[in-house]
C-alpha cells in the first residue's frame, strides 16, 4: 500500500510567508512616499488652495483631488502587487525583470492618471 504524504515541506511554507512578507513590505513602501509626495505637492499646488489657508478651511475641489491621487495611486499599488503575484508567484518569472517591467507600467500608469484624472483643469 501506498503512503499519502499529507504534508508540504516546511520551506514552502517559509517561501510563501517571505512572498507575502515581500508584498506588504512593497505596499508599506508605496504608500508612505505617496503620502509624502502629495503633502510636498500642497506647496507646489498653492494657486490651487490658495496663499495662507489654514488646511481646515481647503475647498471641496481640494479633498476631491486628494481623494483622487490617492485612489489612483491605490490603483497602480494593485496592478503592481498584481503583477508581481501573478507573474513571479505563480508563473515563475524572474523577479528583476518582473519588477523593472511592473515599475514601467505603474510609472506610465501613474503619469496618465495624473494628467487625466486627478489635475484635469
């Protein structure tokens, strides 16, 4: 009679938990210079809040284009962490050239939102 190996290797479990690991690591590392990215931009973007205004009393056009850049840098955070599963996870695909790709398409992704979603005039 055959014996039914009802378990994994233990270093499959530890090289899905560092995959996971790599994923939320990656998330963490997009989501804090974004933040940052657009509390730079508040300066740059003065014309549009205006001079001295106290950050309380921004217009609603303002909240509507932060809400905007963060959802389509959100956007961009799942294409790239989609991309990256699927394609080095799943598929076996080398991780340098899956990530360089995926940072070229999130960085075109990025531009076009910008320029026709979120600072459309």
């Amino acid at each position: 009679m055959e014996k039914i190996n009802k378990h994994k290797k233990p270093s499959s479990y530890i090289y899905k938990l560092f995959i996971y690991v790599a994923l939320i690591a990656l998330a963490i590392s997009i989501i804090i210079p974004v933040a940052w990215v657009f509390m730079a931009s508040l300066k740059k973007n003065s014309e549009f809040i205006g001079g001295d205004v106290s950050p309380w009393a921004l217009p609603k056009e303002f909240f509507v284009q932060m809400i905007n850049f963060f959802g389509g840098r959100v956007a961009t955070l799942v294409v790239e962490e989609v991309i990256l599963f699927v394609f080095i996870t799943k598929l076996g695909f080398g991780s340098m050239v899956v990530k360089i790709a995926a940072q070229i398409i999130v960085i075109v992704l990025n531009y076009v939102i910008s320029k026709l979603w979120v600072f459309r005039k």
